[in-house]
C-alpha cells in the first residue's frame, strides 16, 4: 500500500492553527501577552540593572523579553513567502527562539508555584498558544518549501518535534512535582 503526499495541501497542525477559533485565541494571548513583552523590554533593564549588585539569574531574566519580540518577529516573518535559504532559515531560527522562550516561561511558572492554580493554568494556556502557532506556522513554511523545491514533504519531523515538547514538559512537570512533595 502506497500513499501518496501532496505539498500543495496542508496538514492538520496547519490547519487547526488556520482555524477561526484558534485565530481568535492565538489574538487574546498576543494581546496579553504584547503589552508584556514591551514592558519587559523598556523597564527590566532599568531595574535590573539599577540594583548595586545584579545576580546572575536576574541578567538571564533579561533575556526573556528579547526572545519574546524575536518570536514575534518570527511570526510576522512566516506569514511572508520567503525569498531564499537563509530568509527561510532565518525565520525557523526567530520562531524557534520564541517556542523555547514561551517554553522557559512555562516551566518556570511551574517551578515557582507550589501548585497550579489558577493564575498559573491561565498563564500556560496564554503562553501555549504562541507555541503552538509558531509550530504551524513552521508546518506551512515547511510545505512551502516543498512545493517550491519540487519534492514530497516529510512530516514526521515536527510531528517527532511537537511529541518531545510534549513529552519534556510532562518529565519537568513531574519532576517539579515531585521536587515540591520531597
């Protein structure tokens, strides 16, 4: 039994990410989250660095804003075609950053908190989204570039991908838990 792949239709993580209802979720969180990146870019190295003797963990949580805008920057970039390799390679790399940027977000939150509450669920549901995007968002880019380099797209790769956040995120989470028990 063979199958036959097509690069010209998409596949389900495209298409769940190109639904209305996730559209209108997936804008509820950028317009929650937004605000929150731009804050983090203009105040947290004023009060960071405004402390005598900034620590090292306080430097790292500098960073998560500018991964935060770099993700973004990704997801403006995919709804683009690109124009050669290293366009294409560029925007994989931006929405990688902002999948491990919400992704480190995540996990923190669920280090922080004693327990989910509901602040911490909301919080991860918000910060699931973007993930989720910028994974259909590389879905479509990938077929894209399939159908323009004329050969049959694999994807078993970001199924394997979308399968070891998941798996990852249940390992952290039970370890956490299981940190927090003693």
């Amino acid at each position: 039994m063979s199958t036959m792949t097509r690069h010209d239709r998409p596949g389900l993580l495209e298409r769940l990410t190109n639904s209305t209802a996730f559209t209108v979720l997936f804008g509820i969180a950028a317009t929650i989250l937004a605000p929150v990146v731009l804050l983090g870019l203009t105040l947290l190295p004023a009060v960071v660095m405004g402390r005598p003797n900034p620590e090292l963990g306080d430097k790292l949580a500098l960073l998560l804003p500018y991964g935060g805008a770099i993700g973004y920057v990704g997801l403006w970039r995919a709804y683009r075609p690109s124009t050669s390799k290293a366009d294409y390679r560029a925007t994989l790399a931006c929405l990688a950053v902002g999948i491990v940027t919400a992704a480190s977000l995540m996990v923190g939150l669920i280090a922080i908190g004693s327990g989910v509450d509901l602040f911490s669920a909301g919080a991860i549901v918000v910060l699931s989204l973007p993930i989720v995007a910028a994974l259909g968002q590389i879905a479509r880019l990938r077929r894209l570039r399939a159908g323009d380099e004329r050969r049959v797209r694999d994807s078993l790769p970001l199924i394997f991908l979308a399968l070891a956040f998941a798996e990852a995120a249940c390992a952290i989470a039970i370890g956490v838990q299981l940190a927090i028990v003693g």
